[in-house]
C-alpha cells in the first residue's frame, strides 16, 4: 500500500471514529471519556485504549465499541483489578460498581 493511501485510509478512519465515540447509555454524568488512543497497524490491526472516568454508585455502564467484532478485550479499574464484562454487537456492559476509573483496552480489524 503506499504511503499517501495508507495516511488517506488512517486519516478517514480516525474522523469515523471521532464522529461515533464511545458513549454511556445512563447519561454523560456517568462516564466521561478522559483519553482515546487508536493505533493502526500495517496489517490493519487496530488497538484501541480508552481512559474514562465513572460514577462509582452505578453497578454498570454500558459502552459502544468502535467495532462489532472486538478481540483481547481488557478492562481494568483503578487499581489494576479486572473488570467483569460482556459484548453484544457494538456493545460492551461493563459491570462497575465501585469503580471511578475504567481502562479499555481491545483489539480489531
């Protein structure tokens, strides 16, 4: 692929995402995205990493994926402790409670 196609296709993907950024269902006051990272890959791998701050009474919060088909999916709180999950399509519950912190962080193509 050359280098002007390849900056083209990056740059298109990277105004896709900002247009569908993740959401929470509840409402805005109960998550706040602090930082989105995407890095694309040359096989078209992209890796996705989230920081997002949470209301910590809510035992979840529901997030949209920038992808129906997320692989190596990890959440982590603020203290590094794994987070419960489950994905349906563009979906992913994350069971929260207690949490003010969430990292995301997953894999697509």
């Amino acid at each position: 692929m050359k280098p002007y196609a390849l900056a083209a296709f990056f740059l298109g993907f990277c105004l896709i995402t900002a247009a569908n950024p993740i959401t929470c269902v509840f409402s805005q006051a109960t998550a706040q995205v602090q930082s989105t990272i995407l890095s694309l890959y040359r096989d078209g791998l992209v890796h996705c990493e989230q920081a997002i701050t949470l209301n910590e009474l809510l035992p979840q919060v529901i997030l949209s994926l920038i992808s129906e088909s997320p692989e190596n999916i990890l959440l982590l709180d603020e203290n590094s402790t794994v987070v419960d999950y489950t994905v349906a399509g563009k979906n992913l519950t994350a069971y929260t409670l207690g949490a003010n912190k969430l990292s995301v962080e997953y894999d697509t193509m």
